[in-house]
C-alpha cells in the first residue's frame, strides 16, 4: 500500500528526522549500514560489520542513523519520495504551492491536485467515523 514505508519511517524517526532523510534521498536507494560508527569511532551496535560515517550519518545525524540501522541495517532502503508528507509540512510553514511545487519537484498544478486528494480523504475519513459510507450523501428529511 502507498504510503506504508513512509508512515514506518514516521513512527521510527519522527517528523524532523524523516523530513530530513527525504529531503536529502527522497527517490533514491540508500545502503543502511548495519552498525553505526559514532565520532569517536566506536561501533554503537556491537556489530562485527562496522561502517565508516556514511553519507547517511552526515545528513541525518548519529540519532537518527542508529535508529534507521536498528530497523533496517544492512539492507537497500528505498527512500519514498513523501510528498503528501512533506507538502503538509511546507504548508504549514505558510509556503505557497508555488514554492511547495518547486520543493516537490512537481508543477503548482500537481501540488492544487495532491492537496485536492488529501482533502477529499479527510472527508472520506470524517464520513467512515460517522457511520457513513464516503460517497452517500446526508440523509434527507422524511416527507410530510
């Protein structure tokens, strides 16, 4: 399902941490080091396999690589490109869908559309609470 890697990933790193690992290898496949070397040089996990810093280590910073290699060490991450994600985000620090497009690396148009999408989900959502089925409107007042 759409949207379960990026929702793991929220819940391990956090909202900084995975607008942070997106913004620097959103698309991309990032090699999780299955030990984390710290500064000092001293392999945090107790893993025979350690790891020079990694590219990883430099964006995210040491916290949020040893969480990442808790859960996914040694293996290829295909890092979401989280734009749901990351367009709340950037909406909510007062940026216009211009400027969000130009993050996203999508057109303005594109960016009304996602925010159109989400929208029409929270609606869905609010109406699956309420007993309702998504698509059936209120109901009408009995006749007199």
């Amino acid at each position: 399902m759409k949207g379960e890697l990026t929702n793991d990933l929220l819940e391990i790193l956090g909202e900084a941490d995975l607008l942070l690992l997106v913004e620097n290898f959103a698309g991309c496949r990032l090699s999780v080091p299955s030990a984390f070397v710290n500064r000092a040089g001293t392999d945090t996990l107790g893993d025979r396999s350690t790891v020079r810093r990694s590219a990883l280590a430099i964006a995210l910073g040491e916290e949020a690589t040893r969480k990442l290699s808790a859960c996914f060490g040694g293996a290829t991450l295909r890092v979401p490109l989280a734009r749901e994600f990351r367009a709340r985000h950037y909406r909510k620090q007062g940026m216009s869908n211009a400027k969000i497009a130009v993050r996203l690396g999508m057109t303005e148009t594109g960016v009304d559309a996602l925010f159109q999408r989400l929208r029409a989900a929270r609606r869905a959502s609010v109406a699956n609470d309420n007993g309702r089925k998504p698509s059936s409107p209120p109901p009408k007042a009995p006749r007199r």
